[in-house]
C-alpha cells in the first residue's frame, strides 16, 4: 500500500511505518497487512495532530477534518447491510453510519435511533379523499399531494373511469403542479352509471396514484334527481316503464312528487297524470305511487306545470296497465292547452279532427253542451251517442254509450 499524499514530520510515527513495510513484506495474509497500513494512519494522525488526507491531489486534509478522502473517479464505500443486520449491531456508537441495503438510505444512529438519513427520491405520495355528487353529469373531486418524494411535482390531478383503477391513459383533469390539497371537476358522466376515480402526481420518478374510490351517478327520475317530466327521462336513456320522480318546478315551491312513466307504448316518454279505476272514488293524491289499482291524479297546479312542458295527451282505458285495450291521442294543441290552462274543454261535432285513434275502438261526434265539466280533472265530455267517449275524469270515464255504467276496468290520462 502506497501513502504518497502523506505530509508530515519524520517522527516516530514514521519508524512505525517502516515496521509496516516490513510486515507488507512477509507472507501475511492480507487482511493483516490492511489493517497494520490502517493502524499507521491513525498513529501518524494522532502523532502529528493535523490530520490525513487520502487520494489525489495529495496535500493537507481541510483543517475542519481529521480525515479527508480526494479522488476524481470513486467515491467513499461504507458498509452496506440490510435493516435486520443494522439492528443486530451491539451497542451502536452515536454517530455510527450505515448503509441500508433494505431501503437505500444511509442511516445514521443517534441516542438510539436509527434516522432514515439520506434516502434516493421516490414517487410522490397522493391519497383520493372523496368524490361528491354537483349534477348528473358532473363529481367534485377532492385529493392531497402528502409528499413529493424528494422532487418537484410537475403535475398532480384526478384520473376516472367506468372499470377499477383507471390511470392517466383514460379521462384526465389536471389540477396544478404542488404539493397539498387539491380538487377536481369530473364531467361529461353519464347517469345511473359506476365510475371509479383515482388522484395521482407525476415527479421526476414517475407518476403516482392514490387509493380508488368508486361512486355511481343518479339516474334522471330518481329522488336524488328527478326529472321535469317522463319525456325528459325518456329522453336520458331510461326507457323503462315505472314510477319516477318528477319535480315539475324546478326551483319552485312544489316538492317533488312519484308518478309512473310509460316509456314503451307509443313511443315513450308518458307522464300518468290520472288514474282511476272503475268502482273507486277519485281522489287527488301529491303523488301517483299505484299502477292500475286504486284511483288519483295529481294536483291541477303540477298538471299544469307538466303540460308547459308536454304537446300531446293521451287517454287510455281498459284492463291491461299500462298499454290498454283502448287508446286515442290529441293531434291537436287543444287538448294541451286546456291542460296548461286549467279550462274545460269539449270535444263537440269534431270527430277525427282533436284525436286520433291509437287502438281499438273512440270517438267524438256528440254535439251537445259540457254536463259537469269545468275544470281538471273534470275537463272533456261527449254524450249520447254509442261508441263514443264520456270522460268527466274525476267522476265518469267511459268510451261507449251508457255514461259512467259502462266504465272500463281503468281509465288514465296522460301527456308527452
């Protein structure tokens, strides 16, 4: 082993590196001849107190150091274990240092403890906190940027899909570049549909994601948000037939209310408004929540909110809920209109001109004066001849001759 950056007096010290040399000599094995080479340093450094220097260029160690190691090419190796070694050492001196093999990081022991010391940047670290509902097309997002990992976060934001753990290749919102709290709106969702979302963060490393949380959006007509009218529900997607919840005003001071939507017979997109079935006493109801058994119809100010919104109405009657045997539909504004005015209206010497007829067997010739009819639900009337509708609604609705003893199984009315 050659010292040639050794700067010092010829003192004693230096008669002990001859007794090295000599030993360097013989036929030793060379963990000795090391440790003799060692040992000599650390005599000439306490013999001379002004400390050593190791490597190229040579000269004095920096006065702060008792030791200082120059090279241009290598670094300084010390010894490397894994965590479970580092514990087994016994008595550890403060100060002590080693790297770990189990985390990259060189450790450092200090009044009993091992410190993490200094550790290679990793992925940053990014939870989801939550994803709140804001419309049926749209969740606000919220997320936090907990570390950086030890490099700058270029980006962070919110990662969503329909499948489990989506990642930056499916719908992305970015949300800024730190570290923190931060959030996210999630739009363009379709309704009654599972979406999972992720918040991540990109650093120098890589990107990192947080855990994923999953929410399913609100189908248009259900509580959490119901719809204007069965046309608009139609309309959406949903073309099942079934009790849906409207909320006719919007911002209004009508709360919301259940009725049946029939989303399959004449092309969908029907708001029952009544109905009544033979042998019972209608009555007004805030909300239609039975289908074909028991009578009511709703309030005439919701009527007339849905009928803004609607063009046609359609009168049903029969056994079979809720296509019917029997059905005609308006082909002209009349009918809508008296509707959205609360006004009665009678269908008189006009026969195939306001309705037509759907399926089986209607018509409007009668030509006499209203008898009952006023207002809704007791609105439309025709009288005297065979096959032709009585419809008073609220108390008499029959499509043959014979008034309200003929009536059949159920009669509803409805508009799209």
């Amino acid at each position: 082993m050659l010292c040639y950056d050794y700067v010092g007096k010829e003192t004693k010290a230096f008669s002990t590196f001859r007794m090295v040399l000599m030993l360097n000599s013989m036929e030793t094995k060379g963990l000795f001849r090391f440790g003799c080479v060692l040992l000599f340093l650390l005599i000439v450094a306490i013999g001379t107190a002004q400390g050593v220097k190791i490597g190229n260029p040579p000269g004095q160690p920096h006065a702060s150091s008792v030791m200082e190691l120059a090279d241009s090419s290598r670094g300084l190796l010390v010894p490397r274990l894994t965590t479970a070694q580092r514990n087994a050492i016994a008595n550890p001196a403060d100060g002590l240092i080693v790297f770990n093999l189990s985390t990259g990081c060189l450790n450092v022991y200090f009044q009993g403890f091992w410190s993490a010391g200094l550790c290679p940047p990793t992925l940053a670290t990014v939870q989801t906190d939550s994803a709140v509902f804001l419309s049926i097309s749209s969740h606000q997002a919220y997320g936090t940027v907990i570390g950086d990992g030890g490099l700058p976060v270029a980006a962070r934001g919110f990662c969503f899909n329909t499948q489990p753990l989506p990642d930056t290749s499916h719908f992305v919102v970015n949300c800024g570049s730190s570290t923190g709290n931060f959030t996210g709106v999630l739009s363009g969702l379709a309704s009654n549909q599972t979406y999972y979302v992720r918040a991540f963060a990109v650093n120098g490393i890589g990107v990192a994601y947080g855990n994923a949380l999953s929410f399913t959006t609100p189908q248009l007509g259900s509580i959490q948000l119901p719809a204007v009218s069965c046309k608009r529900i139609y309309d959406s997607g949903q073309m099942q037939n079934g009790l849906y919840y409207l909320d006719v005003d919007s911002t209004g001071p009508m709360q919301a209310f259940q009725t049946y939507c029939d989303m399959v017979n004449d092309g969908g997109g029907w708001t029952l408004l009544l109905n009544r079935t033979a042998g019972h006493q209608t009555i007004q109801k805030t909300s239609i929540d039975s289908t074909g058994v028991g009578s009511g119809y709703l309030p005439a100010a919701a009527v007339q909110v849905i009928s803004q919104a609607s063009n046609q109405v359609r009168l049903r009657t029969g056994s079979v809920f809720p296509g019917f045997d029997h059905a005609v539909v308006s082909n002209t504004t009349a009918a809508i209109m008296a509707l959205r005015n609360n006004q009665n209206w009678n269908q008189t010497g006009a026969s195939g001109n306001a309705w037509t007829v759907v399926s089986g067997s209607w018509c409007w010739t009668a030509n006499c004066s209203p008898s009952g009819a006023s207002s809704w639900p007791n609105m439309y009337h025709s009288c005297g001849l065979a096959n032709c509708v009585h419809w008073l609604s609220g108390d008499c609705f029959s499509r043959t001759s014979g008034g309200c003893s003929s009536a059949e199984d159920v009669n509803t009315v409805w508009v799209r």
